[in-house]
C-alpha cells in the first residue's frame, strides 16, 4: 500500500557528496523501521544503513561507516541518506525499505517493499 520512491542519485567524482531521499506516499512510515540498500551490478544486495521509527538509534554497515548518515523527518514521510566521501566503490543502485515488526534493524530480512531506487554513479 505504502509506495517508496527514490531521488538524488547522479554521476560523479570520488570525494563528491550527495544527498538521497526516499518519499513515502499512499500510507504511512512514521512508526517503522526505514532502510537503505544498494545492489551493485552482479552483486547481491546489501543493507548499509538502518533508522529506528523515532530517528534515535542508527545502523551503518561497515564498508560505509563515517561517510554516510541516515536521516529521516517523519512529518514529511521522507528518509535521507547523506553521502560524502564518495567512493568508486560506491556505485550501485540505492533503494529504501521499509522495516518489519520483530526485527533488528541490522537484519536484513527485517526488510521488505522496496522502492525502484535510484542510480549513484561514482568515478575515479
């Protein structure tokens, strides 16, 4: 019922920042868990930042750690990903989730309904 969809991806250089959004329409997500994921070309998809309902506890993946923040502003619907210190390694497709009841927000099977996402491209 709740549609996700992606915003903010681009092409650029390592080093470059960006700022990803995820707008919720047709329901509600102020009271869940919200994800990141990226899946890169021929590889599995992977969660790489979590955010509790209230936005007080987070979860970052270790290949992206002290580079990336997760946000989230539940008045407007919407879930942010800050990405600075762009990496080659970092290009990938970006897409939101929404999180599950009974899971830890470091699980990734808590997650599900994914939106379409949306592409980073980074270069050397």
């Amino acid at each position: 019922q709740v549609q996700l969809v992606e915003s903010g991806g681009g092409l650029v250089q390592a080093g470059d920042s960006l700022r990803l959004s995820c707008q919720a329409s047709g329901g509600t997500i102020s009271s869940n868990t919200m994800g990141w994921f990226r899946q890169a070309t021929g590889k599995e998809r992977e969660l790489i930042a979590g955010i509790t309902w209230t936005g007080n506890s987070t979860y970052y993946a270790d290949s992206v750690k002290g580079r990336f923040t997760i946000a989230r502003d539940n008045s407007e619907e919407t879930v942010y990903l800050q990405m600075n210190s762009l990496k080659p390694g970092d290009t990938a497709t970006y897409s939101c989730a929404i999180g599950w009841p009974g899971y830890y927000y470091q699980d990734p099977r808590g997650y599900g309904n994914w939106g379409r996402g949306t592409q980073v491209t980074v270069s050397s």
